[in-house]
C-alpha cells in the first residue's frame, strides 16, 4: 500500500512555525517519502518564503511535494511575525481539528504539529494545558492499537523517556505523583515501544524522584511506597521494568545501553537529558493516541520570528519521525 501524506499544522503564524517549515520543505522536497501538506492560510505561509500550491484532496500533495509545498487553504487573518493576537486562535485550532479528522479517516498518516502560544489560546477560552491533552480529547471516541494516552515523550539524542507528571510546579509534581500515574503511562510507554517503534522486547527503567532514588528511606520514601511497588506490579505483568533507578546516573552512554525509554517522574529531570543531548533536534511525540502525532521540542519563539534566524532541525525530525511511527505501526497492526 503507498504511503499517504503526512500533514503539519499552522501553529501560531506570529511564530517560527512558517518559517521552518518553509526550511523543512527545502530541505525534504527531493525525498518522496517526507511528503507533507500543511493546513493554513496559504499566505502564512508565502509570507514565510513559501512556493506554495493549493490543493483540494490530500491525495494530490504527492505530484506536488517536489516543486512546492502542498496547502489545504484555511481562512484567516495575516499574521505579522513576532506579534501574537488572539485574532487568530480560531484558524489556529482549526489547523488542528482539521489534521485530526483527516488522520482518522485515514487519509493521512500521521500529523506533525507546529507550536503554538497556549496563552493565546486561553484567552480564546481554549480549555486544555496543550496539544498533548486536545488531541487526546479530539480522539477519545476512537481505540488506539495499544493502551490509551495521551502520554508525552520526548526522544533525541538517543533517547526516549516519558513522563509521569508533565506541567507542574515542582512541589505539586511531589504531591501528585501516583502508583496509578506510573502504571498508566509505563503501559503505554510499553505498547508504543512495541507498536510504534517496533521493538519487541522493549526494556524500561524508572527514575527515582529523589537523589539516589532515595537512599533506601532516608532520602525520600516515594520510591518504597510509590514507584517501586508500581514497578512490581508491571513486572507481575510481563512488562520489563526496573525499579526506582538514581536519575543522576542513568542518562550516560552505558547506561543507556540497557534500557529503550526512560519514565521519569516530573517534567525537567526527563528533559534536561534529551535538551544536553540533542537541544535543536529533539521530538516530542503522543504515544496512546489512534493517530501518530509528533512535534518539534520548541516553542513559538516570537522574539526571532521573521528574522530568518530559526532552525528547522527540530522539526525535520518531527517529519522523519512520524514516518517511522506510522510505518511501524501500520506493520504492526497488520501483522
């Protein structure tokens, strides 16, 4: 069966996101595979330095891709780089909801999402912390091939590590770390491993929450009463999962020679490793949803936006990536 195309969102057009994927195109539009088309309001993205040929059907974008980049057109207002405006939350989540109705009705095989400023978007009452928990909700109705998320990861650098708490001030990360949270997000971790990155025997390790996972209790004891009865229960599972590991001493290059993703239990101790390893290429995907959706590991940027200054590569990883993952997941289901 050929590939189908792969669609990326706007994002907010006052940030980088016309611009690199301008970049992107250039420096995808001789590699067939990568085909992409992007869903806004062609001037955003001419704006940008874009060759830029309108489509109707999806399916078109593949005798596009070599000479321009392909554009299911949205309405909307012309951004000016570098100013945000609430003027355009509106096209902005309909870039969204319109990828993910055409990722679920199969036209497309995956979605790769430009960033957006959720600031604005709050202001449009919008009523999720972010992408990750839209598009789990814009999916709800449809089963995903493994267990259900959203869960987000963050891979580069050789790296693949999970969350257990994602966009939480640290002491509420503390609080709000749970046996249930672990479960959860380790058994998607694990089915993404196998379904979408096609690893058989997939390996997980745990970080600790505190320094040297503790020291036994007398550093902490959310590694005997949380994290480590989590871990045996996912073992008494079948799942290939360590108990609470030190985090300081399990993201070097042996290290990561004995595990395939990391779940770290709150938001930088996961990131830093990935950011030291990898800061301008790094990929933040959704595993557990029915549809593949990644993403650069950056923001809007407003403060370069227009100025030629962005870097693609992130981006460029995101497309390389949901590539891998649809074609692994579509040998997977089928096979």
């Amino acid at each position: 069966m050929p590939q189908k195309p792969l669609l990326l969102t706007m994002g907010d057009p006052a940030g980088i996101g016309p611009e690199i994927t301008v970049k992107a195109w250039n420096a995808l539009k001789n590699q067939a595979r990568f085909t992409f088309a992007v869903i806004a309001p062609p001037r955003v993205i001419e704006n940008a330095g874009g060759n830029v040929r309108p489509i109707s059907h999806l399916a078109e974008a593949h005798d596009v891709f070599s000479q321009a980049i392909p554009v299911l057109p949205l309405d909307g207002r012309i951004a000016t780089a570098g100013q945000p405006s609430l003027d355009h939350a509106m096209t902005i989540t309909e870039s969204i909801e319109r990828a993910v109705r055409r990722c679920l009705n199969g036209e497309a095989d995956g979605m790769v999402t430009n960033p957006i400023a959720k600031d604005i978007l709050y202001q449009a009452s919008f009523k999720f912390p972010g992408h990750t928990e839209y598009l789990g909700e814009l999916t709800q109705s449809i089963e995903p091939p493994y267990a259900r998320g959203p869960v987000m990861m963050l891979s580069g650098g050789g790296l693949r590590v999970g969350l257990a708490t994602v966009h939480l001030a640290l002491k509420d990360a503390a609080a709000q770390l749970s046996a249930d949270a672990i479960l959860n997000n380790a058994r998607v971790i694990y089915g993404a491993l196998k379904c979408d990155f096609g690893i058989a025997k997939p390996r997980i390790s745990l970080t600790g929450l505190n320094p040297h996972a503790g020291e036994g209790g007398a550093l902490g004891m959310e590694e005997r009463n949380i994290i480590n009865p989590a871990a045996r229960l996912l073992r008494e599972e079948g799942l290939t999962v360590t108990d609470a590991q030190p985090a300081d001493t399990l993201f070097h290059a042996e290290a990561r020679e004995n595990y395939d993703a990391v779940l770290a239990m709150y938001h930088d101790q996961g990131l830093i490793p990935v950011k030291t390893l990898d800061f301008h290429g790094g990929v933040n995907i959704t595993l557990g949803l029915p549809i593949v959706r990644t993403s650069p590991d950056h923001g809007t940027a407003f403060g370069i936006a227009g100025k030629n200054k962005a870097r693609p590569d992130s981006l460029i990883a995101a497309i390389k990536t949901a590539r891998d993952i649809a074609n692994n997941r579509a040998a997977y289901v089928s096979g």
